[in-house]
C-alpha cells in the first residue's frame, strides 16, 4: 500500500475510513466518532507498544520532533488510524518512516497491519493569505544563493561550546516552523554559524523537497533590494521572499545600519512568514538587543523566539575539529602537530581548517611528511591569537579525571580516598606550574577549598610522589605536555 493513500483519502475534501466519510479540515469534527471503544483502546495499546520500539531505532531529535505528536485514533481490522495536528509531520513521516512504521506494527501485531494518517481537524485559520502571486521555480531558483552541500550536520563537530546551537538547528531542520521560530543564532565570526545555517537547509531539501528553502546573506539581500527598486520589479522581489517555507537569513547587523527602506523591507518579510508559520532562522555577531541601531520591533519579533549562541571552541573541541577535517583531507598528521596548531589558533574554526590547507600544501611542496617541527615552520607568519599555549583549570580538571578514572566533581569534592586525593594533588600542581598567572588562592578556590597552604601542600605531596613512583613521574610528564601542546 502507499504511503500516500490508503485508509485516509484527502483527495477529494473527504475523509473516508473503510466506507464511512466525513468532511475534512475545518469542516470536520473530531475523528473518534468512526471507532467504537474497543477499536479505541485496541488502537491505543498498538500504538504505544510501537512507539517505544521506534524510539530505540530513530535518533532521539527526531524521534521527539515527529512521534511524540501523533495520538492513535483507532485500529479496525487489520488498520491503524494514526492522528497528529501537524501536517507537516504527517507528511514527513510519509516520506521518511512509514516503511518502518509498518514493518514495527506487523512485527508488535503479529499480522499485516496497515498504518493510515490523518491530521486532526482545526479551526478556520485566521490568518489572512499570502500574496496570490507565482513566480516560475526555475527563476526562483535562479534568484537564490546556492547552498554549499558540504555543510551538512554530520560534518559539523559538536562540543560544549556549540551544543546547543547545533541542537536548536536539527530541531528547526527536523520540524520547521513547529519548532522554536523564530531561531536567533549568534557568535564571533568564523565558528559555525553559517554552517549550522546552510546544514538546516542542506538537511530540509534532502528530506522535505516539497518545502521552498532560501539562504540570504544580508549582502545578497540588500543588493537585490536595490535592484528591484530600481528596475520597479519589487513584487518579484516579495515573490523571491513571502513564498518560501524556510527562511534563513545570514548576518543580521549588517543591515543594522542601513537605511529605512531595508529594516522595513525584512520586517515586512517577516511578518509575511511568520503568521504563515514558515521557518525563519536569523543569525548575527551579537544578541538581537545589542543590535543597537536594528529598528526596536524587529528586534522585538527576533526576541520573540529562541535565542542560542556559539562561543569560541575550546582545547578538545578544536583538537576534535582538526583530527576530522585531516581525515577528510587524507592527512597523517601526527598528536602533537595538531595540539601545536589547537594551541596557536584559538578563536575561529577557519583558522584550523586555512592551517591544514597550508600544511597539506607544504607537505606536497616539499614531498616530505608533516611532524611538529614542519607545522611550526609552516605556521609561524600566520597570525594566531596566541603565541604560547595558554591552558585552563577546566582543561587540566578534565584531563586529570580522564586519567584518573574518576568523576571531576569527586577531584573538588572533601573525599580524602588516595587516588582522589592525588588526583587533586596533581591538579594544583599543574596549575600552580601551568598557569603563572593565577594565585594560590585562587588555584584553591577552583578546587574548593580556602586557604593557599593547600595548594604548598599538594606540590609538597606530588614532589614527594614523583621521587618514590617513576611510573607517577612518567605520567606526570606526559600530563603537562598533553596540556602544553
């Protein structure tokens, strides 16, 4: 059966269920009426043994995204009538999960089951239509800025600093506009922001081809404003912009500063959008409301939604950012090559990715394999944030827990068992050596406790278990280069 067809037929305005009918949308009124109470519960009881089993096979976004609003109707004979008040995630499970559905069903039911959706009735919606005007797909898209395929969620590499914002978009890509919407997000130049945003539009036109996405840079979008003023085409323009189903607009604050027409002009698209319950996805350098010069009700309406930010990558993230980046690139790059370049390009993801494209070429130029001295040599007239390695509490906390085995709250709790102890010993000795600029007190503070004579006392212990434990020592060693480079 198809996933398109089948007990509910929408094709006609009706709705029909093994011979009865009713009116559907907002004509119709609940569907319960064509199931008696034990088809009800029959359908209930299905339904739940089938949703616990997908959410083991569909990642959790998704799953949450999708799933998690759908309500069994009822199960007559061999069919289960699913609901959800959302037509597009009816559409989308179509597209993407109803072969699993059913197999799941067959397999809990122990029969063929056929599984039908319908979207629950609604209200007449209020809001008033869009523009009636159509524009020819292939000029639309030839009027839009093309999406670069390798930007992609797969290939973006996730850490603490980025989570969330990453999580925001796979939500908005997962289920556009009944997600969080709009979507603000923020950060310095260079750490992911467009990637998030052309991932969500790369993930949208793989999985929905039936939605319309459009990526616009704030550049492109002033410059064809000015276009369509000037050539009095700008009922094209608002067709390029009102009628599409995501809309993600790059780099707010550079039309903070333009002039009316342009503020008033997004605003207008916007709204547009926004009462149609279409996607909108905003990113900027800076939070909506230290925009200053951004007209107050647009940064009002991008207030309105969710607001997420990505900070600058820290020491793993940015070592995990180079170790995938030089598999793609097919370079053998060794550990402490990579901790040289994560140490010496701090702020931006590009500074990572233009140091392997240096590096790759180097290393074809002169036919010899990269190692630390050649990455050093390479580097040296690229400018980095920092010109030595510049380590954290953070950083020497994780690492020691990892090799310890042990929890990081346990190393700043009061336990006095050895191997906490000394691992909280070591922390503030590599802290006490590593970072020259933190007192005692502080180094204390960062672990707990009050008094600077704990941390005389832990270099106290660990210089007397480097002398009695060569294996101590050794590791030890190996600690303070790990943080060093």
């Amino acid at each position: 059966m198809d996933a398109s067809q089948g007990l509910v037929n929408f094709s006609a305005g009706q709705v029909e269920v093994n011979g009865l009918s009713a009116v559907s949308g907002a004509e119709s009124k609940d569907h319960d009426f064509l199931f008696n109470k034990e088809e009800k519960d029959a359908g209930v009881v299905l339904w739940h043994s089938i949703y616990e089993k997908l959410g083991s096979e569909i990642p959790s976004q998704f799953f949450t995204a999708f799933f998690e609003r759908v309500k069994a109707l009822g199960k007559k004979g061999n069919r289960l009538v699913l609901e959800s008040e959302s037509g597009q995630v009816i559409t989308h499970i179509r597209h993407r999960y109803m072969e699993l559905l059913r197999k799941i069903a067959c397999e809990i039911a122990g029969d063929t089951i056929d599984v039908d959706l319908t979207e629950k009735s609604k209200e007449p919606n209020l809001v008033a239509p869009k523009e009636n005007i159509r524009v020819q797909d292939s000029q639309l898209k030839s009027m839009a800025v093309t999406l670069n395929p390798n930007y992609t969620f797969e290939r973006f590499v996730k850490g603490p600093t980025n989570e969330h914002a990453l999580a925001a978009a796979m939500g908005a890509a997962a289920n556009p506009s009944d997600f969080h919407n709009p979507l603000y997000i923020y950060g310095s130049v260079g750490l992911g922001k467009t990637h998030l945003m052309m991932a969500l539009g790369n993930y949208v036109e793989a999985n929905m081809s039936w939605l319309k996405v459009a990526y616009v840079p704030s550049e492109s979008f002033q410059n064809e404003l000015i276009y369509a003023f000037q050539n009095k085409s700008v009922h094209y323009f608002d067709a390029r912009y009102k009628n599409v189903d995501v809309f993600l607009f790059d780099d707010i604050q550079l039309i903070s500063n333009k002039a009316d027409a342009t503020q008033e002009k997004i605003f207008e698209i916007f709204n547009t959008l926004y009462q149609n319950r279409k996607q909108v996805v905003i990113s900027g350098d800076r939070p909506p409301q230290s925009l200053s010069r951004l007209h107050d009700r647009l940064q009002s309406r991008f207030q309105s939604g969710l607001i997420v930010d990505i900070k600058q990558p820290n020491l793993e993230t940015r070592l995990a950012i180079l170790q995938a980046r030089s598999e793609e690139m097919q370079l053998k790059i060794p550990f402490e090559a990579l901790k040289f370049i994560a140490v010496k390009f701090t702020t931006q993801v590009r500074q990572l990715e233009a140091a392997l494209i240096k590096l790759k070429f180097t290393s074809e130029y002169e036919k010899h394999p990269i190692d630390l001295q050649m990455a050093k040599l390479a580097l040296r007239d690229m400018p980095g944030e920092l010109e030595g390695p510049q380590v954290s509490i953070d950083e020497i906390l994780r690492i020691v827990a990892r090799t310890f085995h042990i929890d990081e709250k346990e190393i700043k709790g009061q336990s006095r068992v050895e191997n906490i102890a000394l691992a909280r010993h070591t922390c503030m000795y590599l802290a006490k050596k590593l970072i020259p600029g933190m007192s005692l007190q502080q180094i204390a503070q960062a672990f707990g406790r009050t008094d600077h004579s704990t941390v005389i006392h832990a270099e106290k212990k660990i210089t007397e278990y480097m002398d009695s434990d060569e294996g101590y020592a050794i590791q030890l060693q190996e600690l303070m280069e790990d943080l060093q480079f």
